[in-house]
C-alpha cells in the first residue's frame, strides 16, 4: 500500500463530495464531462482487476470491519447521490447493497433511482462511501471514469484498496488500487 495521499486534495474531495450527498432526487442528467490525463486504454490496465476476489462482502460490512489504513476489498453500486461519478477525478460513490434504490422499490417516477432518495436518510448516510484512485504523487488522478471506463449510475462494482478515514467532513473513503465491474443480477 503506499502511504496516505496528503490531506489539502482529501480534505477538498471530501468537502466537494459532502456538498453533493446534500442533493436528492433531480434530473436524470448523469452526463460526465472533464478531462482526464489518463486515456481508455492505460485507465483499463491501470484499473481493472484481472483476476478479481471471490466473495467480497458489501462495503458496508468491510468499513465495519476495518480500521483506518487497512486493506479493503468491498462490493457495492455506484450512486447513492444523484451524481456519483466524479467528472473531475477518478472517483465516485459507492452505495452498500442494502440500500433500496427507487427502482427497487416500485417508484417508476423517480428520474434518479440510483440517488437513494426513497431510503431512509439515516441508513442511506451510513451506507455511502467515497472511492477515488490517486497517481503515485499522491494527488488524485484527473481520469473521468465514466468516460474512461464507461462505468455509470447504479452499476454494481467490486473495488480493492485501503480504507481512509471517516473523517470529520464525510464518510470513510477507499484509496482505490483496483476496480472490477459486476455482472448485472438479474
């Protein structure tokens, strides 16, 4: 593992991304603009996990049991906010799957299902953590995911890394070393 990013960029990350859990149900617009320094092809082999973990837990569970600066390797979905994917950064929201997403529970009229916004306030919270990807510098890498990767809202996800925090801004973090896109259930 390498050592902690340095905190100025985690702290913006963390107050920038805490602004937006403040959002709830809105438009559809999921569109991801930006630009990236990492193109397709080298954000694949830099990202994407060849050979995947086998019965990762939820990432609510693997916060749980973890501690600051433990590895951690969790699944979840992608959302939990109404735009979970950062356009700036390689980095997203990544929801605990015992979340209720409004297209899970029958709210056809909800343009955002992935935003949680017909769970509970409170465990919706507690189940939402910040994943980001940062360069051997230690700064956040500039990748936008979504166009990188085509990864999108409410897609089921398997991430590998060290846990960072919680902090007194927001939620626990991932320090993401590996990703792993799941197949749909269906």
């Amino acid at each position: 593992m390498q050592s902690s990013p340095s905190r100025l960029p985690v702290l913006l990350l963390v107050s920038g991304l805490t602004v937006a859990l403040l959002t709830a149900c809105g438009s559809a617009d999921s569109s991801a603009g930006g630009g990236g320094r990492t193109g397709g092809a080298d954000a694949r082999a830099g990202f994407l996990l060849t050979d995947p973990p086998a019965d990762a837990p939820g990432i609510y569970e693997a916060v749980r049991q973890a501690a600051p600066g433990d590895p951690i390797v969790a699944t979840g979905r992608i959302g939990g906010i109404k735009e979970p994917l950062s356009r700036e950064f390689a980095g997203f929201v990544l929801t605990d799957e015992r979340v209720a997403f409004c297209d899970e529970t029958g709210d056809v009229g909800c343009p955002t299902p992935w935003d949680g916004c017909c769970e509970d306030p409170r465990k919706l919270a507690e189940s939402r953590f910040f994943v980001f990807f940062f360069g051997e510098d230690g700064e956040p890498l500039t990748t936008n995911l979504q166009r990188e990767l085509g990864l999108f809202a409410n897609q089921r996800v398997l991430v590998q890394g060290e846990l960072i925090g919680p902090t007194s801004d927001g939620p626990p973090m991932v320090r993401a070393e590996g990703l792993h896109i799941l197949p749909e259930e269906g």
